[in-house]
C-alpha cells in the first residue's frame, strides 16, 4: 500500500466558479465563498456579448431564490445560448462555445478572475459549438524554434471539429485545416503556415 499524504480541503468553498446559463444567454462569475453572482457575460443574438455586472438574472434557469421565493419568469430571447467552457491552463482566458452560434467568445480575464476583454472568433458553418478544448501554448517551427501560439478545438454540432489561433485574441481567426500541401512549397515561415 501507499502512503500518500493528501492535503485536506478547507471545509469554507474558496474562488471563482464560471457558469453557463444557456437558456437566459449569460455566463456567471459566481463567487464560491458567498454563492453571489459578482459578474455576468450576456451573449444576445447576433450581438457582440456584454459585461453585466453583478445585476444579471435568469428567470428562465433559477426558479428559486436562496430564501426559497419564486423568481417570475419572463420572455426570453434567444441569443448565442453559451454551452460549454473551458479555461486556458493558465488562467488568463475563458473559452466559451456557442451552442445556437458558430462563434467561441475569448474572455481575458483578470488576476483575480475576473471578465476584463470580450473577444470571439467565428467559426465557418460551425452552425453552433458543442465543445471547445484550449492548447495552452505551442511552441511552432522546426525543432520547437519558431514562435508560440495557441489554439483552441471546437466541436461543431455538425460534428466536425474547427481550430482557431487565439494567440492574440483581439485577431482570432480560425485556420484553414484543409490546406492543400501542393500549395506550400517554399513556404518556411511557421505565422503563414
């Protein structure tokens, strides 16, 4: 047997939890020690997506208040309906997949956690996204010498699977994964590549 030694968690929850609300367009910046929401994404149909501050609700997604009172529900517009989410390994961005949108927004976040920058990149007949992994960073070139990038993999609905270079992510771009080689002859710079 082994002698593993686990350090115990605090019995207090600790940190940030980023939730996805699909059915009222929002992603949640929910504060793990008090429960409160302390941020909100909103993703409106065919609009760039918005920092809410900590006012967002969703009637459609949370019937009850912690008290146990009912929330009324109320119409719902549907947006880019945020289905998935993925963290790059460092922690200074938050992926977020679309489901009814071929887009994957790119939120810079804080030190602390927090929404700073909303970007997105769109995905070509994506028709909406069911998954999105990030690399974290890639180091390009002949023998690891060129620069670095990172990309993020989004499972389309359709089920293909789309790459986007979201190393600067004020100019994400998806990449052309069906290149022909035929075309590339001479072409030794691992950006244009």
């Amino acid at each position: 047997p082994f002698d593993v030694n686990v350090p115990a968690c605090s019995s207090e929850p600790t940190g940030l939890a980023y939730v996805a609300f699909p059915g009222c367009d929002l992603v949640g910046v929910v504060d793990l020690a008090s429960g409160d929401l302390i941020e909100g994404i909103r993703f409106p149909a065919n609009g760039p997506p918005e920092l809410t501050g900590p006012n967002a609700t969703c009637p459609v997604e949370c019937t009850e208040l912690a008290a146990g009172a009912a929330v009324p529900g109320g119409p719902v517009t549907p947006g880019g309906g945020p289905t998935t989410l993925a963290m790059d390994p460092a922690g200074g961005s938050l992926y977020v997949g679309l489901g009814n949108e071929p887009t994957v927004a790119i939120v810079g976040l804080s030190a602390f956690g927090l929404p700073t920058t909303l970007n997105t990149v769109a995905l070509a007949g994506a028709g909406g996204v069911r998954r999105v992994v990030d690399t974290g960073d890639v180091q390009m070139g002949n023998e690891l010498t060129g620069a670095i990038f990172r990309f993020v993999y989004a499972l389309a609905k359709d089920g293909t699977i789309h790459v986007a270079d979201v190393t600067d992510p004020s100019a994400a771009r998806e990449c052309d994964t069906q290149i022909d080689p035929r075309q590339l002859r001479g072409i030794r710079d691992s950006r244009v590549l």
